[in-house]
C-alpha cells in the first residue's frame, strides 16, 4: 500500500478538506437539518423505551434505526461545527492528529454511520420478510440474539466498508487534514463500492422482499370462525399498517440518497470529468441525502398507528380513553407472537 510520502506526482496532495470557516446559508441548512435530527429521533428512542408495547423484533429494530439515525445527527452536526469554528486546521501533530484527521474530518465516522443505517433498513426489511412470508422460520429462528448479532454486524460492515476512505486518503501535514488518492485502481474501487452497497444491494433486497410480502398477504387465507375473522381483520390492519409504514421509508431512503450516491459515484469513476464536488449540484444531493437523518420521525408519527398511540400517551399526557381507536388497534398486537407482527 502506497503512504503519503511515496505517493506519485501524478495524485497530487489537494487542498484541505475544508474551504475555511465562517457561516454561509448551506452551513446553516446542515445545522439545522443536525438538530432536527437529534430532536426528532431522541423523540422516537424515548418513545420506543418507555412504552412497554414496543418490545417485538420489528419493533427493537425500529429502535435501532432511530438511536442510528440519532448518531449520525449528533455526528453530522459536530463536524460542521467543528469545521465552521476551526476550518478544519491547527489539528495537533501526531498519532492524535493523524486520527483526528482520518476519523472526525475526513467524516468518516459519519459516513460509517449512515452506512450503518443502510444495512439496517435491510435487516428490517427482511425481518418482514421472514415474518411474513415465513412465519414458522421466523419463530422458530428469529430470537433477540440474533437479532442483536445482527445488529452489531450492522455497524461492522458499516464502518468496515468505509475503512478505505478515511484511513487511507487523508492524513494530516502541519495542522492541516489533507486528502489525495493512492491511485486509480483505489478511486474506482471506492466508486464501485459506494454505488453497490448504498444503492444496488440494498434496492435488490428491498423491491424482492416488498414484492414476496405482497403476494403473501394478498393469498392469505381467511379464517371462517366468527371470533377468527374479527381477530383476523384487526391483526391484518396491524400488519400491513407497519409494513406500508416501513415501505414509505424504504422508499424515501432511495429517493433521499439516489442523487447523492451516482453524483458521488460519478466523481470516483470519472475523475472529476462529470462531477464538481462541493458545487451547487453536489451541495443539493449531499443536503438530500443528510435530511433521510430527520424524516424517519415524521413518517413513523403520520403513518405508524401505534407511534401516534404512543406518542398521544407519552407527550401529550393523554388519559387511555383519549386514544382508545388507536388503542384498540395496540391491544390486537399484544396477541400477536412478540417476535412478529
């Protein structure tokens, strides 16, 4: 692997990461995208916590998705503070500052997180899946174990698939974080992956599973008990309530990060032919992509029946009889096996 001080002329050392400090409107849009963020997705984890309802696999999964979501708030909203007030300069020499570089200014850290975010959607999604179209597996397999298991992966791969920007681009000279390629076969590299984990694999994983999840609930059969039937509508309301609720946010993902993932992809790929990075352009799909951090709130409290429930309850200090509609549809899900819904 090339360092820093053989790597060729033909790669040159560019500018700092950082323009320089100092407020213009696009800093102040990525703060306060940051704080929605934080408030919208501290509400959900406090919600998720507190309530004693939330407690199955989709629903600890859904958790997950928020205290992740919540990380890269708080890690988005840092760094641009810490880039506005320093310009990412007078980083102290050595090992520390090579770290700070590598890790905090080369936003890796955060990169890593979102990442995260990504292949946990996949994991609920197939949890759905299993659920849905496997009920029995799903029971017989799904425990919080290995849920748990999976959720750590989710943050190795995450961190692991970004290990080759940060660390190996930037480093810091005289208390600047400066960034270079190794070479082309490393930029492409990096195009490949990006292109292929945030955008084909998770969007193969998602439409087949939406799909098979259609046609499961669509052919399923109806009970012909009296008892049965008025259980049965209640527990499919449930059922597909979370589950339209979680394809809207599948979907806003991939409307989010689209623009963002083949404008980035572009830059690696083409070598800055196609693509300006920190232009106007660049700037609107970056935006995009960081507001998926803060609208997860907002679909599960339009969309998700027992959010609105919880969150009546908890926030608005509302008395049981106040939400009894909704909570009619909460005390059907307590019948349902808590590792599904």
């Amino acid at each position: 692997m090339a360092t820093i001080d053989n790597l060729s002329t033909e790669f040159p050392i560019v500018e700092p990461e950082t323009s320089g400090t100092g407020f213009d409107i696009i800093s102040l849009v990525y703060c306060f995208i940051g704080i929605i963020g934080i408030f919208g997705n501290g509400v959900v984890c406090y919600i998720f916590l507190t309530d004693k309802h939330f407690k199955s696999i989709t629903h600890r999964l859904i958790l997950h998705q928020s205290c992740i979501d919540l990380t890269s708030s708080l890690l988005f909203l840092g760094l641009r503070v810490s880039i506005l007030l320093t310009g990412a300069v007078g980083i102290p020499d050595g090992a520390f500052g090579n770290l700070i570089c590598k890790a905090w200014y080369s936003a890796t850290l955060l990169w890593g997180c979102l990442n995260t975010s990504c292949i946990n959607l996949c994991l609920i999604t197939l949890e759905r899946y299993f659920g849905v179209c496997h009920p029995i597996l799903h029971h017989r397999r799904g425990t919080i174990r290995l849920v748990t298991i999976a959720m750590i992966m989710a943050w190795v791969v995450g961190y692991l698939s970004e290990a080759c920007w940060g660390w190996m681009t930037h480093w810091n000279e005289n208390g600047a974080c400066l960034f270079a390629w190794i070479n082309d076969a490393h930029r492409i590299y990096m195009g490949i992956e990006l292109f292929f984990i945030e955008f084909v694999i998770p969007l193969t994983i998602i439409v087949y599973c939406y799909i098979k999840i259609w046609q499961a609930v669509k052919v399923a059969p109806m009970t012909t008990n009296t008892l049965g039937v008025a259980r049965s509508k209640v527990n499919g309301r449930v059922r597909w309530n979370i589950i339209r609720m979680l394809f809207v946010v599948a979907v806003v993902y991939f409307i989010c990060w689209i623009p963002n993932v083949f404008g980035v992809s572009l830059w690696f790929l083409t070598f800055n032919q196609y693509w300006v990075v920190q232009g106007p352009l660049h700037e609107f799909t970056v935006t995009m992509a960081f507001i998926n951090m803060c609208v997860n709130p907002i679909i599960y409290a339009a969309k998700y029946d027992e959010f609105q429930r919880a969150c009546l309850e908890k926030l608005c200090c509302k008395k049981a009889g106040q939400v009894q509609e909704i909570s009619t549809v909460q005390s059907a899900m307590s019948d349902i096996d808590s590792h599904a819904i």
